[in-house]
C-alpha cells in the first residue's frame, strides 16, 4: 500500500500521510516500535546484566526484574496507542503494575501476576523517571548514582549529552570499613573539588541528586547509609528542585 501510494505521488499529501501513519500504528506489528526503538532508547536490555548486590537490594529477583521491563513497555505502547502527548512519558498519573510491582512500589490491592493499569496516588512515581527499570539501569550493583541518572536525562531524555570524562578521573571514595560512614552526596562533592570533575558534575549531579529518594532498585527512601537523603539542588539553569517532583516539573517546562 506504501509502495503504491509513494509511486503515485500520493504520500506526501498531509490528509493520506495521517492516514497511513494511523493504519500502521493500527498493525500489531508496530509493536516493535515499543520493544525495538523504545527498550534500546530507554536501555532497557541493560536490565538483564544488572545484578544488585543482595545484602544491599534483598528485596531484588529475577521476577522484579521482568516486572520493571513490561511496565515501562506497557507505558510506552500505551501513549503511542492512545495518542497521547510525548508529555505524558514524564508526567502520567498512570502505570501497569503486578502484584509483585506493586508491592515494590507500596500500591495496596494489587494481587497476582497479571498486569493492570493503575492510577498513581502521588506525584512522585509519575512518568519514566518513577518507574523501577529506568532507576535500576542508571544504579550501580551496590548503590546508586546520581551521575548515571543526570547523564542519562541530559542524554536520553534531553538529547544534550555531556562531554566524555578525561581519562584520569580518580573513582569516587567509598566508605572504608570502622570510619565513620559519609553520605553518597558527601562523598561525591569531595570529588567534585577536583576542577576538572566539576564543569560536568555541575550539570549532572543536580539531576541525579533529585531522584536520591529512590534507591537502587527505584524503591522509595528516604535515609542512607551516612543520613538522611538530600535532593535538594540547582538546575544547571538557575531552577531549585527539592525532588522527583520539582525535577519533572522543570523537565517539562
């Protein structure tokens, strides 16, 4: 039908273009939209090397694994089918969880392993920088990173990735066994004393540092090892965020 309608003249014309687009999207095949463009945009084959250290993430397995995938698949392919705004991957109020998701998530009443769409309490789940599998894929085995989280966004959200790090970035400090145990965020801004660390970190950070609430499986904390998390940032813009919820907020805008 394509090849019939582009040798005809026919395709570049607004009214049979829509139309042809909207057939498509119809076709069950344009379900490789979501499980081909959508899963490798959003990483989410990174999901299946990722294995959290169990002393840390007890709470991890194999079926929270599968359970990340399908709803964030479930989500994409649901704003493609409803035509929704491209907004909405940021900001529904909706998502499709399992018993075993929704116990992950502390949504009440959920039971068994079949999938449903549910609406979202709070506003701090809402959209892909809520769900389990973009948070786990930007987590390190042993904890998070709000440098993954903010390159991420700059790079699969925004479209501005950062510059590579020169080569001779030392890791970051870990805590060291019978000291006194710093927090991630007190860490990470020892390292960003280095001049050369922080031009890169000044934009990223502020980003991964407002989705700190969610640990590295995207569970929902709110204290650390070395204290309580600390959101609290400055946009590379001059936006203040406190959080999931201010980020999304100045994302959109």
């Amino acid at each position: 039908t394509l090849l019939t309608l582009a040798a005809q003249g026919k395709l570049s014309q607004p009214a049979t273009l829509d139309a042809q687009v909207r057939r498509m999207l119809d076709d069950p095949r344009s379900r490789a939209l979501v499980d081909n463009f959508a899963s490798q945009w959003l990483l989410l084959p990174n999901l299946k090397g990722h294995i959290p250290v169990p002393g840390d993430f007890p709470n991890w397995d194999n079926e929270l694994r599968q359970a990340f995938r399908e709803e964030t698949e479930l989500f994409v392919d649901s704003v493609m089918r409803e035509d929704r705004s491209i907004l909405t991957l940021l900001d529904a109020d909706y998502t499709f969880v399992n018993g075993r998701l929704a116990r992950h998530y502390g949504i009440p009443n959920v039971y068994g392993s079949h999938f449903r769409r549910v609406k979202l309490i709070g506003e701090e789940r809402r959209g892909l920088l809520g769900q389990g599998s973009i948070l786990t894929v930007t987590s390190y085995p042993n904890r998070t990173s709000p440098v993954l989280r903010g390159k991420y966004i700059l790079e699969n959200i925004l479209g501005t990735p950062p510059s590579p790090p020169p080569a001779d970035v030392p890791d970051l400090t870990e805590n060291a066994p019978g000291e006194e145990p710093k927090s991630l965020r007190a860490r990470m801004e020892m390292h960003r004393r280095n001049p050369t660390c922080a031009s890169c970190h000044r934009v990223m950070d502020p980003l991964g540092f407002a989705l700190e609430n969610f640990d590295g499986v995207g569970e929902w904390r709110v204290k650390e090892v070395g204290g309580a998390i600390d959101p609290v940032g400055q946009l590379a813009h001059g936006a203040p965020v406190d959080g999931p919820v201010a980020l999304r907020k100045a994302l959109l805008k």
